[in-house]
C-alpha cells in the first residue's frame, strides 16, 4: 500500500517541499538564495516527473503552478549571474504580492490533497487474509417495479468478502469502488451525481484499492462460516463498508452486501448495463416517508432473497467459490441508514436471519410487530432538538425484540462515521464526526465483531463490558 503524510505521497510531499523552496528562496540571505533556487528547481523537476509517471492528482496542480511561477520569476536573475552579469531583484514591496500569491496557491493545494486523499483501507487485523468475489443474481418471482417492462425480474448485484489463504504480498488487490477502473469512476461519478458534489470530489476513491484480493482462494480447514448480509445507505453502494467488511472477514466471517439497483446510485451489470438510482425526494415529508417505506420493503425482500441464494450457493446449486464453506443457519442482517431500517424489516420478516445490526437506520417499517432476533443498533451523537422522533421510535422498535437489544450511541459520531466516508472525505465534524479517519470505522468493527461473536458464535461473555468501550449503552 502507498505510504502517505497528511494524505500526500512521498513524491507529493517532495513536490510540496520544493515549491515552498522557490517561493521562499527570493527572501533568504543572498549567499543562500541561488544554491536553493537550484536545489528547488531540481527537485521540482524530478518530482513532477515521478507525479507524471505516477498520476497527478489534481490536488497537486496548485502547488505545481506556484512553484513553477516562482520558478518563472527567479530565472531572469539566475541566468544575468550566469553570464556574470549583475542580478536585478525586484523591489521587496513589488515581489511580496507575487511570492504570497505563489504560496497561497501552494497551500490551497495541500490543503486539498489533506482534505480530500487517497483512501488508504486499515489492514484487517484478524487471523485470515481476505478474498472477494462479486455474483449477479435474478429472481424470477418478483418483477421489477421499477420499470414499466412486465417481463422484467428483479436483479441484485452482491459482493463478497471472506476468509481466504495468504497470498503473495504483491498480489493485486481489489478496486474499491468497481471490478475494473472504469467502473470505478463511473460509480464514483454517479455517487457524485447523486449527492450534488462536483465530481472531482470522488477522484480519489476511484483511484483507491483495498486490502482485498479478487477471487483469492478460500482459506483451508474447512470451516463454514457465518454469514453477515449488509445494505448500504440510501443511494448508497455495495462497496460502502469495504473497511468494516474486511476487518469481519479476516475474524472469520463472509460478509455479503447488496448493490440494489435504482435504488443504489449506479450499479453495472454484467451485460454491461449501467442504472442509476430512481430515488429523489419530493420535499413533502408525507410523501417522502411513504416513498422511504417502499423501497426499505424492497431491500428486504432483496435481503431475503440472497440469504436464498447464498443457500444454494452452499449447496453447489449456484458455481462459486465458497461451495460448502457457508453456515446459512448463522446469519445477521445488517445495514446503514435506510440499510439498517431495511435490515430490521427483513429480520421481522424473515426467521432465516438470527440477529441484526442497525447502523444509525431510522426505522421504516410500518408493520411494527414483535420479533426474536437480538439487535445491535449504533447510533450517531444525536444532539437535544436534534431528530427528536429517531431515538424514541428507534427504542420502540428494538423493545419488540424478544431477546436483548443494545442502542449504542458513539460519542463524537456522525451518520457517515459508521462507513468508508472518513477514509476520503474532508474531516469535518458535521460530515464524519470528530473521531478522526480511522476511528469510526474502527469502532464500527469492534462493536459489530463483538455482537456477531455473541449471538452467531455463542461467545456471550462480557457483551455488555465489550460494548460499552466504545460508547454510552442502554440494554432494552
């Protein structure tokens, strides 16, 4: 993986370096200012080159531009000392305008690189290496509302994380956003889209790969493994929880999430299709509600019906990688935001699954009626006249439960803490939190790893206690 400082790569941060250089060069002691303008320029020079080579993000185009106007203003002297001539300096009053300029440019750059990086994925910290696979399936007994076509079933794209044998360290890993580069940037481009963010804002998990290799052998032994099925966030995609779903398959889980399509922001078929999400709100909050009921039915139904598959996937009734390594009998729904309604709906619905986890997911479903599985539900730090309606109602729903529910609420969170957002997106507390970048997907795991030992592996000791680290517990 790419060794980075403040989200800049050595090669950045030696182009950073260089540009302060020649900015700062004109103001040194005469003695020092030629040596530093050559050693400034030179190492300018090899670093664009590594960055071309490299791929330069456009975070760096800034500091690149004011060091090669600093580099522009410089050489007229630099070259009248070379013919031995008398150098001619602009007047400190005259040139300070121009190198603030140069810095400012400098800096805005940096600044960006900070805000926006390169996603670099924690490395899992369980026994196993991690594989990932991504199937395709239709289900032929439920047409696609979504379209006006009566000869068109519902398809669901799944990606698969699991336990897998230790590979070569220079193995290809995984991209994280799509199979290919170019997936890649179309989802980001569609995510983008759909969140109204100019598209570069997403350059870099595009740009991103994960701690996953594809298609890597399944790890030996022959266990079989319990199964965590995940739906992502409203309009959100598959990959959202890349580094939360690594860190479970390393501890011996397969984790299964859901692209659902018109519903997610872009998902590609393997005919090469390519739909965007449907979803939009209308501004009215009745209508919106009712619309946010309707596609969490929908992504429970999805839910179910790749807990199906994922049987007979088990059974080798469907090819695949992980015949007869799937223990279907222990097996959580799970989800973020309207992922985490969703998974709630199908564990009411659906007996099949034997726990839940709640990702801050307001709940949607309208038949609230009693259920048995446990449930874990995080929750953000909601603070006082902050959706007064979400913790109440989220309460009422987890005393339906027949066994233990836990509401975890994770001081200094944001909604977006509990996914990838903190990774790559600007570190701000309304956005990601205050937990800073590793953090919350940190935490996020603990817990979650913590409640699926207990219930799908029967290591109940000191639940509670193990909770309870990671924030203020309330046990319904």
């Amino acid at each position: 993986m790419n060794v980075t400082v403040f989200g800049l790569s050595l090669a950045e941060l030696l182009t950073l370096a260089a540009a302060v250089v020649l900015v700062l060069a004109r103001w040194l002691p005469p003695g020092a200012r030629r040596p530093s303008t050559l050693a400034g320029a030179a190492a300018l020079a090899v670093s664009a080159i590594a960055l071309a080579v490299l791929g330069i993000r456009w975070q760096l185009l800034p500091v690149l531009a004011g060091g090669a106007i600093a580099l522009a203003f410089a050489a007229p002297s630099m070259l009248r000392w070379r013919a031995g001539r008398p150098a001619r300096r602009a007047r400190w009053w005259m040139a300070l305008p121009g190198s603030a300029a140069c810095l400012a440019l400098i800096l805005a750059g940096a600044a960006a690189a900070w805000a926006l990086p390169l996603p670099v994925f924690p490395k899992p910290s369980g026994a196993y290496a991690v594989g990932t696979t991504i199937m395709q399936w239709t289900d032929p007994d439920r047409p696609e509302i979504a379209t006006s076509r009566t000869d068109d079933k519902r398809t669901v794209v799944v990606q698969l994380w699991y336990p897998a044998q230790g590979g070569p360290p220079a193995a290809q890993r995984a991209w994280y956003l799509g199979r290919t580069a170019q997936e890649a940037q179309r989802v980001a481009r569609g995510e983008a889209d759909y969140l109204g963010l100019p598209r570069f804002i997403l350059d870099e998990p595009a740009r991103a790969r994960t701690r996953s290799v594809p298609d890597a052998p399944v790890a030996g032994g022959g266990d079989r493994f319990p199964v965590v099925l995940f739906s992502p966030g409203l309009g959100g995609v598959r990959t959202q929880n890349t580094a939360w779903a690594e860190e479970l398959a390393s501890r011996g889980y397969v984790v299964a999430a859901l692209d659902h399509p018109y519903d997610s922001a872009v998902v590609t078929l393997t005919d090469g299709r390519t739909i965007r999400t449907q979803v939009a709100a209308t501004g009215d909050q009745a209508e919106d509600d009712r619309r946010a009921a309707g596609w969490t039915a929908v992504r429970a139904a999805d839910l179910s019906f790749v807990l199906t598959q994922l049987g007979r996937l088990d059974r080798d009734e469907i090819p695949g990688l992980l015949t007869g390594r799937l223990d279907t009998r222990r097996t959580a729904a799970t989800g973020h935001s309207l992922g985490g309604a969703a998974a709630l709906q199908a564990a009411r619905q659906d007996p099949r699954f034997a726990a839940v986890i709640d990702l801050d997911g307001f709940p949607r479903d309208p038949a609230t009626r009693p259920f048995r599985q446990p449930v874990l539900a995080l929750t953000h730090d909601v603070k006082p006249g902050e959706e007064p309606d979400y913790i109440p109602r989220l309460t009422r729903v987890l005393q339906l439960s027949t066994a233990t529910g836990y509401r975890l609420t994770v001081p200094g969170a944001a909604h977006l803490t509990f996914t990838d957002a903190p990774l790559f997106l600007p570190p701000l507390p309304a956005l990601i939190g205050s937990l800073g970048r590793t953090a919350g997907p940190r935490i996020t795991a603990a817990a979650t790893v913590a409640f699926l030992d207990a219930t799908l592996r029967g290591r109940s000791g000191g639940l509670t206690a193990a909770l309870s680290r990671y924030g203020h517990l309330t046990v319904l």
